[in-house]
C-alpha cells in the first residue's frame, strides 16, 4: 500500500466528519497536511518528490478550482484537494477527482432524496449548464454556494470516497 494511504485515510476521515457536522473544513487540518505532504515527498524522493507533490497540488488547484471559481465547491474543498495532491501527486490526483465526482454526484442525489428536494435540484442543475451556454464562463447567479436558499451537501464525503478508492486503482 502506498505510504500517503494512512495519513490521507486520517484526514480525510476528519475532514469528512467536520464538514458533515459544521459546512467546514478546517485550516488548521489541512494546511500542514498539504506542507507535511511537500516535505514528505522531498524527504522520501528528494528534489523529485518535491516536484512530484508541487504538480499534485497544481493538478487539484486546476481541476478542482474551476468547480470553486463556478462557486460549486467552497474554498475549503479546493484546499482539501490541494493538500491531497500533495501526498498522492498528480496521476493519482486525476484518478481522484473523477471518481470524486462520481460519488459527488452519487451522494448528490440521495442528499436531495433524503431532503425531499431532488426536482428542484435537477431544475438547478438544468439551469446551470444552460446558463453556461448563454452566458459564459461564469458563476450562475442563483445555482451557486452564495445562495442562501441553496441545497449545499457537505462535498469532503465525496472526496474521501474518491481519494480512498484512487489508492486501489493504481
């Protein structure tokens, strides 16, 4: 098993439970684990290791950070994924985030079963891709996380579930 598998398995499981409980993800979870995760690659691989980590972090930051700038994902996500790529690097990053959004999109709808609201939630979701045909590249004015009236599901599960099982298809 790869080395990053306990340490990211540890916090991924806290991040999951603090978001779940609170809508947030903390910095003082992620942040070290994201510099832990450069200087364990240095440590282990040397100069490489630390190139290896640094492009983890810049594939989470460009893939994650469109859903983010789109305010389909929260600042906390994003760093959360930073500092993922930080252990795993970025081919393990990319495995991760498309079975991320898998379960994304998995517990997505039974978030909006359970809180009765999956109708209006796939109008939402109509409206969006709509909207990014008619008016660009930018954030929607209503389907985003600034919308108070928003369904918003706690999004470090679907990382979790989508990290953890990257480890098993490398």
């Amino acid at each position: 098993m790869n080395s990053a598998f306990y340490p990211t398995a540890a916090v991924l499981m806290i991040a999951a439970i603090t978001d779940i409980r609170s809508r947030r993800i903390p910095n003082w979870l992620v942040v070290p684990f994201l510099a832990v995760g450069i200087l364990v690659g240095g440590v282990t691989r040397g100069p490489a290791g630390v190139g290896e980590s640094l492009a983890g972090v810049a594939t989470a930051v460009a893939l994650a950070g469109v859903l983010c700038y789109l305010r389909g994902m929260g600042l906390g996500d994003l760093k959360l994924c930073a500092a993922v790529g930080a252990w795993i690097g970025p081919a393990q990053m990319v495995s991760a985030l498309v079975v991320t959004a898998i379960a994304g999109g998995v517990i997505a709808v039974a978030y909006a079963l359970w809180h009765r609201s999956l109708t209006k939630c796939l109008d939402g979701t109509g409206d969006l891709i709509a909207g990014l045909g008619k008016n660009g590249f930018r954030p929607h004015e209503t389907v985003n996380l600034d919308n108070p009236a928003a369904l918003k599901m706690p999004y470090a599960l679907a990382i979790a579930v989508g990290t953890m099982f990257s480890f098993y298809m490398q």
